[in-house]
C-alpha cells in the first residue's frame, strides 16, 4: 500500500508550473524529494497538506481524499520553518495544537521536549532556527503519526543534531514502521536514510526509483578528457570536462566501460552526482530549445 | 472550533485586558464617551490585530496542516468576533448598572442598555464582523485590507450621523456622547414590524454570506 498518492497534478502559478505529476509515495519506507531551488518540491508538500490547490489531479494520503482533513490526524508535519505565532512559548503551542490530535501522547512529548533541550515557558521568537527546527519535530512526533512529512528538516540545524535527527528518524522507522517522507537539499542525508528517491526538476519527474535501483543503474565515470568526444557524451546523462579529465553520469550497465581498463575510473553515484548532471543537462537542453 | 477560539484570545490577551477591560470602562466613565461606537472601534483593532498575528507568522500554514476543517478555521473567527462583541457589551452593561447605583445622587445622565440596545449591538456587532472578517480573507495584503475596512467603517459611520442627528433630536448642536442613544431610535423608525426580530435576521443573513464567502475564498487560496 502506498501512504500517498499524486495522480496527475497539475498546477500553474504566475511564476511556475507544474504539470502532469505522478508519484507514489511508498508505506513503511523512507523517500526523499529532491531537486534544485524553485524545481516544486515545497509546492508538492504545500499541495499535499492542503495549503495549496492542484488546478487538476487527485492526492490521496493513508488511502484517503487529503482534504479528508481527518486522514491529518495520522500525519505529522515539519514545515521548512516554524510557522506559528512569535510570541507564543511551547507550552501555549501546546495547549493550542495537543487538543486537535485523539492520539497526543504527553509522555513522549516531554520525553522529546527533554530530549531536544527546549524550554517551555520561553517565547518562540527568542529560539535559534534549529531551535524552531526541533521544536516542529517535537510538535509532529508526539501525536505518533504513520505518516511524516518533512519540508527541509534539516535546514538551520547544526551538524551534530542533524545526525541526532537522522538517527532518530531511521530509529523511529525501524521500531514504528512509519512512513517518512521529506525534501531535502542535503542529498547526504538521504543517501544514508533514503529508500526510495523522487527527483523534481522545473515542475516535473525526473526520477522515481529505489534507492538500491539508482545504485545500481547509476555511475560516475572520471577520465581523461581526450577520451571525451561528441559520440562518447552521447553515452552520459550529463558530462562535465575540464582541462585535466571528464566526469560523467553513466545510467545503464558500467561493465560497457571494461574494454577502457585502467585509463576509467567508476564510481557508484552519489544522489547529489544525480541532482547535479541531470539538473546541468536539462537546463542546456532548455537553452538549446530556447536557442533553436 | 473552541481550540481555535481559545488561540484567538490567547493572541488578543494583553490587547483584550488593556482595551476591553480597563479603557472601555474608562472611556465611559470618565468622559461619558458613546459606548456603542466605543464597543464596535474595539471589536475591528481586536479582530485585525488576529489577522496581523497569521499574516506575520504564516501560521495559517501551520493551522490548515493540522485535523481540522477549513470552513471551522473560517468559522472560528467569526465565533470570537461575536464572543468579543457580546462579552465586551454585558461588562459595559455590567459597569453600567455600577456606575449608575454608585453615582445615582451625582445627577449624571449615564446612558446604560436596555435589552433593545442589546439587540441592536449584537446585530450591530455582527454587521462589523461580517464586513471585517471576508476582507482580510480576500486581499492577501493585510494593510491594504486594513486602509479599506477604515475607509468603509468611517463611510457607514459619516452617513449614519445625520440620521442619528436627526433621530435624537439635535437640532442645531452634535453632542457626540449622546448620539448612541439613537441606534434603537434609528431601527424603530426605518425597519418595519417587528423592527428588532427584522434586524436580527438581516444581521443574521449578512453575517451568514460573509461567512460564506470568506469560507470559498479560505478554501480556493494558496497559502
């Protein structure tokens, strides 16, 4: 069963479009969603919470309509910051947010509350971004949801609690079986957590495969740059030559590249060696359009 | 619903004890102002501060996310606009009734309401809220929605003085803090049999298009 489901999504604003986007988002299971700046991916979680409208195409979440607004009672969120009222403290978020949720579990809460070094009584206004950060964590892990959505959770965190946070997270995956979903630009993170990846680029999928899929299937190539000509690019997702060698992202079977031995070296493809080439090669591609 | 209700007042709370609980009486008693125009200049600060607090915090994002409805998110405000309009005038009925037992041998002529009044305030009220409230909802710009309402209140209440003039009797003078006393006047003379039941429900139907309005417009918005 998937946890969600966006069936041909369609959306136009003044400065962006998105257009036919289908994607399935896995139960059990960590995806991530990545893609550069302005590519749709807050646009897909916004759509998916309710806070913007596809034009066409239907959301399913937990197997319900997501304008169910009872399907969000299993759903925790973490926006890309803490969007509540700067002078309220956690205590009155609390006394705000606990009431809607059937599930709220005090207990975890200040287990986490603890956790995360947060004070009750002060003002949000005064917190530190990672403070807002986990304090948006603190909110959507205590009503134990199925189902959690993260819009950049890692933004503003320092290093140390990144790693906290992702630990957490596959922790929480293993003992739960909750569904976790998130958009990130820290592609490392989810190198380490990411079992399914969604790559949006400029309002569209570029990819949607497992995570041991894309190990599979992609590569970075690294050579001399003499071996690089008009028919080998033809071979690479995307290729970057400099004066000393090429880079390119190879997808298919990296045994073609045997009969070069020593000269080629062959790398598994990190997420960010796919964010990078296939960004660069659908931005020329686009200009190439735009020029002829 | 309540939950929402409740955040309203925990964001009104210093606005609602200094405003409502100290100046509105304050206002009354000391120089006699009109307590009904008082009441519906302290329910618009009340109402739009609440849509300053979401506009700056963007916390409408967080609000839509939770399990809650969006019509009850709309519906709630609505909710505590008439709470305000009607806890705000039982304490000034309240502290009229004080007033008057305290100051009963002083000769002052404090003007304290009857249940028309009442009437007349509730559905003056929700008239207010009615008006305030889909603005804030149909212009993303909270201060332009804000120049607007001004404008809009101050255009009701410049054409509802000469009426209110005339009504009370004022010949050749205004004398402001007695014009409240007019709004019953006003409803008894323009609206036909039952004048306070017909304004209950054309206060009630208006209140009640806005609502739904501001609910369609809530609904189709991105936020």
């Amino acid at each position: 069963m998937n946890a969600a489901e966006l069936s041909s999504i369609t959306k136009h604003r003044k400065d962006f479009s998105m257009e036919n986007i289908n994607m399935t988002i896995p139960e059990g299971f960590v995806t991530g969603l990545i893609g550069p700046n302005g590519s749709g991916k807050t646009t897909i979680i916004r759509m998916m919470l309710g806070l913007m409208q596809p034009d066409h195409g239907e959301i399913t979440l937990l197997g319900t309509t997501h304008k169910d607004h009872r399907v969000k009672q299993h759903i925790g969120f973490v926006h890309d910051d803490l969007y509540m009222y700067d002078h309220f403290s956690i205590k009155q978020m609390k006394s705000f947010i606990a009431p809607f949720y059937t599930h709220w579990n005090e207990d975890l809460f200040q287990a986490y509350l603890e956790a995360f070094h947060l004070p009750y009584r002060k003002k949000i206004k005064t917190f530190s971004q990672g403070m807002k950060m986990k304090c948006s964590l603190l909110f959507a892990l205590a009503h134990e949801p199925e189902f959690l959505i993260m819009d950049e959770p890692a933004a503003g965190l320092d290093p140390v609690f990144r790693r906290e946070l992702l630990d957490l997270l596959q922790e929480k995956m293993l003992n739960e079986n909750q569904t976790l979903f998130l958009s990130t630009h820290q592609t490392a993170d989810l190198d380490r957590i990411a079992d399914y990846i969604v790559f949006i680029n400029e309002g569209h999928i570029v990819l949607q495969k497992s995570m041991d899929e894309i190990h599979e299937r992609f590569h970075v190539v690294k050579g001399k740059p003499n071996m690089i000509d008009a028919d080998t690019k033809e071979l690479f997702v995307g290729v970057h030559v400099t004066d000393t060698g090429f880079t390119g992202l190879f997808a298919g079977d990296p045994a073609i590249f045997d009969v070069y031995g020593s000269e080629i070296i062959i790398e598994k493809a990190t997420l960010e060696d796919l964010m990078y080439f296939v960004t660069k090669q659908e931005r020329e591609a686009s200009q190439n359009d735009t020029t002829y | 619903m309540i939950q929402l209700i409740k955040r309203d007042l925990l964001l009104n709370k210093w606005a609602g004890l200094v405003i409502v609980v100290i100046l509105l009486p304050l206002a009354y008693i000391s120089i006699n102002l009109p307590i009904t125009t008082l009441l519906m200049l302290v329910i618009i600060p009340m109402v739009s501060s609440l849509f300053y607090a979401d506009d700056k915090s963007h916390s409408m994002r967080s609000v839509i996310a939770m399990p809650v409805a969006k019509a009850v998110i709309v519906r709630s405000r609505y909710a505590y606009g008439m709470l305000i309009v009607i806890v705000a005038m039982l304490y000034q009925w309240l502290i009229g009734h004080v007033i008057v037992h305290m100051l009963e041998l002083t000769g002052h002529d404090y003007f304290v309401y009857d249940w028309k009044d009442m009437t007349t305030i509730v559905c003056l009220g929700a008239i207010v809220v009615a008006i305030c409230i889909p603005l804030y909802h149909l212009m993303s710009n909270f201060y332009a929605a804000t120049i607007v309402l001004i404008c809009i209140m101050y255009v009701l209440w410049f054409t509802s003085l000469d009426p209110l003039v005339t009504v009370t009797g004022m010949q050749d003078h205004i004398f402001f803090n007695d014009i409240d006393r007019g709004y019953t006047l006003l409803v008894e003379k323009y609206l036909p049999f039952p004048p306070y039941l017909f304004l209950a429900l054309g206060a009630a139907f208006l209140f009640f298009l806005s609502m739904k309005l501001s609910e369609y417009v809530f609904l189709k918005r991105d936020h």
